[in-house]
C-alpha cells in the first residue's frame, strides 16, 4: 500500500502549494506584476508608462491621478471638486451592505467616487478631462459618478472649453439600480449641450469599457480613440455567442476588432495620447496654425481614416 501512502502524502502537498498562492490584496500590493516575460518590477512598469515593456504592450489599469499624470504631466493640472449626492440611497445590500463596499472602494483608492475630473492644458490648449478608475468598483457609474461626468461638462461649456472622458468599468452599478441607469440619460443630455456649444467631446476608450458606459457617454464622442487591446463591449461575449450561435472572431470586443467594425477611429498607444489627442483638438478648434508654428510642423499627422471601407 506504499503507493497509496506516497499517493496521498502528493495531495497534501498540492493542497498546500495552493493554499500558499497570494491573495488579490497581496498581488495589489506587491512590488512585482506579472506580464508575458514573467514578473516585472511595478516602477519599470510605471517609468514605461504602465506599459508592458515586452511583445505583448499590454495597458495596464491605471487610477484617475496615474492617468493625469500621464495626459498633462505630474502636478500639471487642477483636480476639480465634484458634488457627492447622499450615499447609498436604496439603502442596498446583498453579500455585505452597499455603504461598506463604497468605504472600502474610498479607501483603496483615495477617490470619492469612481470619476474624477481635472482641467489642465494638452498641447497649449484648455482642456476639462474626466478619467474613471476601474479599481473603485469596477469603474461602474452611480449617481456620484454622473454627477461628476455632468460636472465636468458644464464647466466645459461655461468654460468653453473641449471635454475630453477616459472611459472604463462594466457599467452601471446595481447597487444604486434606476438611479445608476438614469446615469446613462443624464450624462447623454449633457453632452448634447456640449455639442449645441460646439464644443469638442473627445472619448479616449481604455481596458475594459463595457455595458451602460459603452452604452451612453463612451460611444457619442466626435472622436473616439481606444487604447491598444482595450475590451470595448456592450454585452459579454459568451452572452453574444450563446444568441447568434455563431463563433466569433478570436480578437472579438478587442479594440482592434472593434476599430475595423467602425466604431473606433483610432488607436493610439499611451504615450502618444497627449500628443495626438492636442492635435485633434487643434484641428476641431481650428487652431492648425497657432499649434503647428508652435510645434514647428507643417501639417497635422493625426489620421483618423485609418479603417478600411466595407
Ligand atoms: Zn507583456
């Protein structure tokens, strides 16, 4: 029976291997991350940009803070208070109440909400940006996240000034249910007030941009970028799948995918989003001089007719 003895004795061992696997709180706050070449120093990743430096140039998720630093540059900008309605109106609750998860989420990422709104220059001009964190609840909008959105709008148009939004999270958040889906009109109406001051809306979609967010503010941009392979997607794929009954493309709901269907315009890597977007924004405000004998280029090399026609 010495095989059975060494048989088990093997289980043990396994079971203790996996006990010993770190918790999502540990990898969180490890100083490692993990990527196609293995494990990789979290600030090589940051002085890349949160940008897998391999063959793969993943994007990681970035907070709204890491994303202005990014955009217009560390201490370059001003972060804008956004008005916090009362929490937990529904007074929700289901594994735990809602009000501790969102004291948990405030914790973990210092943000009162999951949206934050800045403004700043990008390329010498004015700009109101909005940045939503995926680590606070998984970027999901509630009425404090609309309102910052709404916020963040009407200072542009009394500003008159471009509003520029990077998307994320999986959509409206069941714990604030019609109120969170109100989210979708209200942030809807106030981007048509953008557009009756003919004022840019710039939408840069980020990893992952999903459900009610694709569904309302992330897709009425006049221009819409993505980063490289952000998941952009309404419905999830195996949902999709199980109603067409058809098998989909490996890169399906990939940023890529998405751009060759339309609807994207472009793609543009991280470090070229400063760039690139102040070129936009140069062209939509007719600024093409000022920025270009500023630049000391002659003409803009922002393409955004880069999908073919089908
Ligand atoms: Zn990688």
């Amino acid at each position: 029976m010495n095989w059975l003895k060494k048989t088990l004795r093997f289980g043990e061992k396994i079971k203790q291997l996996l006990k010993k696997r770190p918790s999502k709180t540990d990898i969180e706050n490890s100083d490692w991350a993990s990527c196609c070449k293995g494990p990789i120093k979290k600030t090589d990743l940051e002085d890349n940009l949160w940008v897998c430096p391999g063959p793969c140039g993943k994007h990681f998720r970035i907070s709204s803070n890491q994303r202005f630093d990014l955009f217009f540059g560390k201490n370059n900008y001003e972060i804008l208070k956004t008005p916090i309605p009362a929490d937990d109106p529904l007074e929700f609750k289901d594994s735990s109440p809602y009000i501790k998860k969102l004291n948990a989420a405030r914790k973990k990422t210092n943000q009162d909400c999951a949206v934050m709104i800045a403004k700043g220059k990008v390329e010498n001009i004015d700009v109101i940006v909005g940045a939503i964190n995926f680590a606070f609840m998984g970027g999901s909008i509630a009425t404090s996240e609309g309102e910052a959105i709404i916020f963040g709008i009407q200072k542009a148009v009394e500003e008159k000034k471009p509003f520029i939004i990077f998307t994320c999270g999986g959509g409206q958040r069941m714990h604030e249910s019609p109120l969170a889906l109100a989210q979708m009109t209200r942030t809807t109406m106030a981007i048509n007030e953008l557009k009756e001051n003919k004022l840019p809306y710039i939408v840069c979609l980020t990893d992952p941009t999903a459900g009610g967010i694709t569904a309302s503010f992330a897709m009425l941009g006049d221009i819409q970028i993505s980063e490289p392979g952000a998941l952009i997607a309404f419905a999830g794929r195996r949902v999709i799948e199980g109603t067409v009954k058809e098998e989909l493309p490996e890169n399906f709901q990939k940023a890529e995918h998405v751009l060759d269907c339309g609807f994207v315009d472009n793609i543009i890597p991280r470090k070229d989003l400063s760039k690139k977007i102040g070129k936009v924004l140069s062209i939509l405000l007719k600024k093409n001089s000022e920025v270009n004998s500023e630049n000391n280029e002659q003409t803009p090399e922002f393409n955004i007719g880069t999908r073919e026609a089908s």
